[in-house]
C-alpha cells in the first residue's frame, strides 16, 4: 500500500488575544464516557472471567449462535468456568445473524422466567446485540420496538450483561446500541439497550472463523469509521485524524490476512480497529453519516444478506452518487487513507479515493454486485428504497428517488 501523504492543514485559526476562534465550522461540544471494562488478548477469558463473576448473582444466561461456539471449544470453555464459580447456567442458543425481534423476545421471556442475573454473550456482533436488547425488554413491562421506533422513549434499566467476542468487525462489544430485524414490519432498525459491563477480545478464538465471514467483518469495520469520516463537520479534527489512522490499519490488515490468515498480530489490530471505529471516540465532536448503513439495513430487512458484504456492495455506488458534493472531504479521504497524489481538482481527486475503494472491495474478494451477493432478481427495490430512513450528517442527504438509482446501480 502507497504510504499516506500527512493529512491536510485545518482552516482553523485560534487568535490568543481575543479568544476568537475563525474557520467554516466548530467541533461540536461533546461529553465522552464509556462503560465497558475491556480485556484484550490470548487466554484472557481463562485468567480473568472466574473473578468477574463474583460481582453477579447465581443465574447466568449463556447466549450463543448457532454450532460454531460449541464447535471451536468456546462454549464448553466459558460454561465449565460459570460452573466451577457455583453458577446455574441457563443456555440460550441459535440467536441469528441480522437477529430478530422474535428473537429477542424469546430470549427475554427466557430471562424472566429464570430470573437470570447476569446475560453473557458468546459470539459476534448478532449475539452481542441480541442479547442487549433482551437485557432491557426482560425489565420491560412494555414493548421495546414500539417504546422506541414509535414513541422515541429509551430503558434506563438492564440485566447486566458480559460480552465473548469470537467475531470481530461490527464494535458492538463497546456501546449500547443493536440493530434488530422486525420481520413482519420489514424493518431493520437500531434500537438502543444495554451496554456491556466488560468485553473478552481475543483474537485466538476467531482462529475457526470462515475466512470470508472474517473479511466481511472487517470490511464493516472500515465502513463504520468511513461513514463517521464523512459527517460533520468536515474540517480537520483529531478524532479524524485518528479515523484516518484506523482505516489505514484495517486496509492493511486485511491484506496481511489475504496473504498469511492465520497471522495473530493482523487478527489483534483488526480486533482492536472494530473496538475503536464504534466505542464512540471516533464520533467525538461528529455529527456521523450512516446512510450506507441505513440502505443496508433495509435491504437485509427485506433479504437477510450478509451485513459486511452487503455494505461492500453499496458503498462505492453510493460515494460515487455523492462525492462532488464533499469534494474537498474525499480528496482528503484518497491522500490520507489510499495515498493518493493529488490531481488538477479536489473533485478528480475524490474521485480516485472512491475508485481506489471500489477496487479494494474487488481486491479482497468481497460481491461488487447485488447479483454477486445473491439477492432476488426479483427484489422489490423500490419499497427498499421507500423504508429507508436517512440521516443528518452526510455531506449530502439522498431523497427516496436517489436510492432507488443506487440501488439499481447495484444489481
């Protein structure tokens, strides 16, 4: 990879004397904490999860997908620890990837009647995020899609909950949001819940991850630090400077991987990038822009594709439908993470950024097609485009009409 040119000089201006403060835009105020206790590293579970468990109750949830964790040893490594701490261990499987509001309510159903203490998630960021909103809705006498979705209420109080992460790409092990999927509504929205009290990243357990669900994720983890890059405001910040430093990492990385799978340290950097493109430091004084990530979500509403894969296939098409409109945003994007040299314009410049994205997607065997993806011909793209929900921040807001285009763009 080309080495990245330094990152382009603010326009801000800070005059001592007056204390005024010149430039197009402000960082926007902000107030940061985060909750999550983070043990990173080989043999973590084994040396630190038996003290843990001390702080809890009798009645821990064990929560998992579907074989891999029983498969790869995990389960029966983290179940033989809550026994020998005198725990009951009460087994929750076969939470899905894009898990269901069906899901969730069995699982929270599950919680009460058990009178489960603690919820420990085993898995990716599905389970992860399942198991943060059966944390509320089990201390819920109310319904929490419509608690939220409709009335745009949130829950203050949660089971506790503890997160193994066997799957890396989605950072959802360090913050408190989950996105479910409501199948009857056709919907596949964020809903904000419980947050970890700590979270096990050891890159050893994604040793038995299938090498293209482990690239996916990765990719996703570049999609969450490009859709902060790309809000507001635009001019340099560090919490930009430190997004351009992550995404370069993952690029990276995953191109170790693509060369040696099994190697440790591209494992460990691209665990700890996942970590840090969603725990919120990134989006310190940013207004984000997810919009790829809201066309995502609905198409996986209405076909249940892959979230990574699905976002691989996307986002191009969309930067290529909105970088003239943040040229001087993308060219930045090319020189900093893809080394770009600049051209006659910011405009032709930008553009480079979103071709060199486009063929890294191709670079690292991930679908450029709907077709690729295995999506329905018959897809009715047009209601996608019609639920998606888009949001402030972007450089440019895309109306219902240009979806639908990009989306078409994609088959």
């Amino acid at each position: 990879m080309n080495k990245a040119r330094l990152p382009r000089k603010s326009r801000f201006c800070y005059d001592v004397a007056t204390k005024g403060i010149e430039g197009d835009s402000d960082m926007n105020n902000f107030i940061f904490a985060n909750k999550t206790k983070v043990y990173f590293g080989k043999g973590g579970v084994k040396e630190y999860l038996g003290s843990l468990l001390q702080n809890y109750g009798d009645t821990v949830m064990l929560a998992y997908g579907r074989e891999s964790a029983k498969c790869n040893g995990v389960y029966d490594e983290v179940a033989g620890i809550l026994r020998a701490q005198g725990k009951t261990v009460v087994d929750f499987s076969g939470i899905m990837p894009n898990p269901t509001y069906a899901k969730v309510q069995e699982g929270a159903k599950l919680a009460r009647e058990k009178h489960v203490d603690l919820i420990l998630a085993v898995g990716g960021g599905s389970v992860s995020d399942c198991c943060k909103v059966i944390a509320a809705q089990a201390k819920l006498s109310q319904d929490i899609w419509d608690m939220e979705v409709v009335k745009h209420t949130y829950p203050t109080e949660f089971i506790p909950l503890g997160t193994i992460m066997t799957v890396f790409g989605t950072g959802s092990e360090m913050n408190n949001g989950a996105v479910i999927t409501h199948e009857p509504k056709k919907q596949k929205a964020g809903i904000w819940a419980a947050q970890a009290d700590f979270a096990f990243l050891d890159p050893m357990y994604t040793m038995s991850v299938p090498h293209d669900q482990l690239i996916s994720g990765a990719f996703d983890t570049l999609s969450h630090a490009m859709e902060t890059y790309f809000g507001k405001p635009d001019e340099n910040n560090l919490s930009d400077e430190m997004n351009e430093a992550i995404m370069r990492s993952v690029i990276r990385n995953i191109r170790v991987l693509l060369k040696t799978p099994n190697d440790y340290d591209a494992r460990s950097e691209l665990a700890w990038a996942s970590a840090m493109a969603e725990n919120g430091v990134l989006k310190i004084g940013k207004v984000t822009d997810f919009q790829a990530h809201m066309i995502e979500h609905q198409l996986g509403a209405y076909t249940d594709c892959n979230h990574g894969k699905g976002l691989a296939v996307i986002q191009p098409v969309l930067y290529r439908h909105i970088y003239a409109s943040g040229a001087a945003r993308f060219a930045r994007f090319s020189e900093n993470v893809w080394g770009i040299a600049p051209k006659a314009t910011d405009e032709e410049t930008a553009r480079a950024g979103v071709e060199a994205l486009a063929d890294f997607v191709k670079e690292i065997g991930l679908p450029t097609s709907f077709a690729q993806l295995g999506i329905p011909a018959g897809t009715d793209l047009r209601a996608v485009a019609d639920s998606v929900v888009t949001t402030a921040g972007c450089c440019k807001k895309l109306t219902a009409d240009e979806i639908y285009e990009i989306l078409l763009e994609c088959r």
